[in-house]
C-alpha cells in the first residue's frame, strides 16, 4: 500500500495529491471477452454491519448528476465522463493503473483519473467544501476507514447495486462491513530479505536470531500499528493480535518490538529506501507488504519474499467520498472492482490479495494467500474501534523504541 500512513511510501513528501492524468483507452479488442468483463446488475448480498457493528443497515444511494442509465446485463457508456479514484501511491497505483483503471476505461468508455494521493487522501477530503470533493472514490484501509466514517467523509453504499459482492469472503465483507464502501484488496505482513545471505526466513522470530552475527534488518518506521502487529502475532500467546486489545498483554508487545528494535539498522516509511538498504548489504531482511515485496522480488533475483504462516495484515475499502454527485458511476466502478476477471488481472499486476473468492492469482502468491473464510480467520486485520483509546499510547511508545 501502498500504503497510507499506515504504510508511508505511499505518503507524499511535498502533501500534494498530484494526479496520474490518463488518456482514455478505447481499445478495439481488450484483453478479456465482452462476456468476461460484463457486469451484472441486480440484487445484493445479506448485509454486513460496521467495523465493530455488525448491524447496521445500507441506505439507497442517489443518480448523481453526470451518470449515465445502467443497461441491465451490462455496464453503461460513461463516456466523456470521468471519475476520479484516490489510492495508494508507488508500485500500488503504477498497478491500479494498470490494471482496474484501465479494464474500467475499456469497457464503459469512462476516464479514470487515478490520484495516488496516499496518506494525504483524508486531509485532501477534509479540507475541501462538502460539496465540491477532490475525489470521487477514496482508498480506506482500517484507520482511514475508521476515521472517515467517524468524520462523515463517506457517503453510503447501496448493495443491491453491487452484485459482485455476492462472491467477496464473508469473514472480509463482515469485518468492518458494507455500509460506507466495499473490501476490495490488500496485503499481508511478510519479509523482503537479499537472497545473497543463503538463507530464507519463515517466522517472524528468524529476525531475531542473528544467524550470521550480521543480520541487520529494517522495519516500517512510520505509524506504530503494523509493527506492533509483528511484534503481537510473534508471541504467540494470544490468537493472533488479541494482545494489543488487552492493556495486561501491552508490555509483552511493547517489549517484543524492543528485541527487534536492537537489531534494526533502518526505520523507515519508504520502500525504495528498503530496496536500496538490502541490495547495497546495509540491512538483510526487513518488514514489509506483500504487494511492494513481491513485485520487488519479481524484478529482482537479489530480493526474495516470504509470508510468514502468522501474521497480520490490511485490508482495503474504496469508497463514494461525501459530495460527489458520480453516485451511479461509482458504484459501478465498485462492482468492477470486485469483479473476478478485474480482481485476477489486479492479482497479477500489483500482487495485493483480492476478496472475490473466484479470482486466480499468479504463480508467485497464490500460496501466501488464504483461499476459503476459515483460513481468513487466521489472519489478523486491526479492529480501530477496539485500538482507538490506546492508540497514543503505542505511539509514543514507538517513537521511544526507535529513538
């Protein structure tokens, strides 16, 4: 991700949300059929509630100005029209582009302008008029998720008009629910390392046992969370993350990421820097997301990545940001999101996990992700309604164990 200040390479230097400005591709042939592609438009599935809540109820959304009618069995012809699509910066929006911005633009005839605005995403949303948002659609992982709808920077969703949802994993439609947007993508935690050490890591505690007297490692440095998750799903002592719910369990953790925290040669934000540290033998292995870290090591015969069997991970919603009157159109870009041709070519592209149970992933990651809801339940995706009232605590803590 990415990501936001939940993963900083994608968080802008300059807080800008430049724009990546797209011609339409109206290709004469695409890649996947007509019949591949073609959306359909009908009832919803039963109804998740909210992160924390797990009854609350989706309203019908609005035809916003701009959008054209749907055609039923297909998606309409938007074009000359654009809708714009706030995500992740990096390797995560260079693959949007690639991959769902382009299959959208092919087959309705929209523009999808893609901003990989980052963790500049809510401020750029908060700071503009209501009625006049910056985006249209807004990439949420559980923090933002959490705030925006705290903050009402979301409008909400109408179900019955996303029918791909009906094949998206119960476990990640329940998490946090359907009513402000729909869970779309992610990654887990795991370990990018230079294969040049001659060993591959599987646990999270073989960043502890300096095998070689030298193995450096570096760890996301930018917001507390994901570490800390690290740190939790290492100790084993509680199922997965549970720690970090329970103040009695917090010194364990905090005391975990200090063990790590004597190894650490780079706290870092920034992948790039990552990349950059283990080709040159600064570090050896590091933290890191499994979209960034197997696209790297795809690239790259000096880079490998694992996914440890325990770990944790984060999971996206997009959703219609408050103001836009795209309501239509975007909750056809939602449905196209989840769509499994659209969700297997984003697989591809960007290696992020996908939540349509019928899309296929390439060779590199289809064993690093889970494939049924019982494996889903294995891996640990924060709850911030539980994390909020100790959320300055660990990050104070953090920034102490990195100084």
């Amino acid at each position: 991700m990415r990501n936001s200040s939940t993963v900083s390479e994608s968080k802008r230097t300059d807080g800008s949300s430049d724009r990546v400005n797209r011609r339409k591709v109206l290709a004469a042939t695409a890649g996947l059929s007509a019949t591949a592609l073609a959306g359909c438009v009908g009832g919803g599935p039963s109804q998740g509630g909210e992160e924390g809540n797990a009854t609350d109820e989706t309203t019908e959304g609005s035809q916003g100005s701009g959008d054209a009618t749907t055609t039923s069995g297909e998606y309409p012809d938007y074009s000359g029209n654009t809708l714009t699509v706030a995500t992740w910066a990096g390797i995560y929006a260079e693959a949007f582009e690639k991959s769902v911005a382009r299959m959208f633009e092919e087959r309705t005839g929209a523009n999808v302008e893609v901003a990989p605005a980052g963790g500049s995403i809510l401020t750029e949303i908060q700071s503009a008029p209501e009625d006049n948002p910056p985006y249209d659609i807004a990439a949420a992982e559980g923090f933002f998720y959490w705030q925006g709808r705290n903050e009402n920077l979301f409008q909400e969703i109408d179900t019955s008009k996303i029918s791909n949802l009906d094949n998206v994993y119960s476990y990640l439609k329940d998490l946090r629910g359907t009513k402000y947007g729909v869970p779309t993508d992610g990654s887990l935690e795991g370990i990018v390392y230079n294969t040049n050490v001659g060993w591959e890591p599987t646990t999270w505690t073989d960043l502890l046992s300096d095998k070689q007297g030298t193995d450096r490692i570096g760890f996301e440095g930018a917001w507390y969370i994901y570490p800390m998750e690290v740190a939790a799903v290492s100790l084993d002592n509680k199922t997965g993350i549970q720690e970090l719910y329970d103040e009695q369990s917090h010194q364990a953790v905090l005391d975990r990421l200090r063990e790590f925290g004597q190894n650490v040669e780079l706290w870092t934000g920034s992948f790039a820097e990552i990349e950059t540290s283990l080709k040159q033998g600064i570090i050896n292995f590091s933290m890191w997301y499994s979209g960034m870290g197997n696209a790297a090591a795809s690239q790259q015969e000096q880079l490998g990545f694992v996914t440890p069997d325990k770990t944790a991970g984060y999971l996206d919603h997009y959703c219609p940001v408050r103001g836009s009157e795209k309501t239509q159109m975007a909750h056809d870009f939602l449905n196209h999101m989840i769509d499994p041709a659209v969700q297997s070519e984003w697989a591809k592209t960007g290696y992020v996990f996908t939540t349509n149970k019928e899309a296929t992933y390439p060779e590199q990651t289809k064993s690093q992700y889970p494939s049924s809801n019982s494996e889903w339940k294995q891996v640990s995706i924060a709850d911030f309604t539980k994390l909020s009232e100790y959320s300055s605590m660990f990050s104070s803590k953090f920034q102490e164990i990195k100084g």
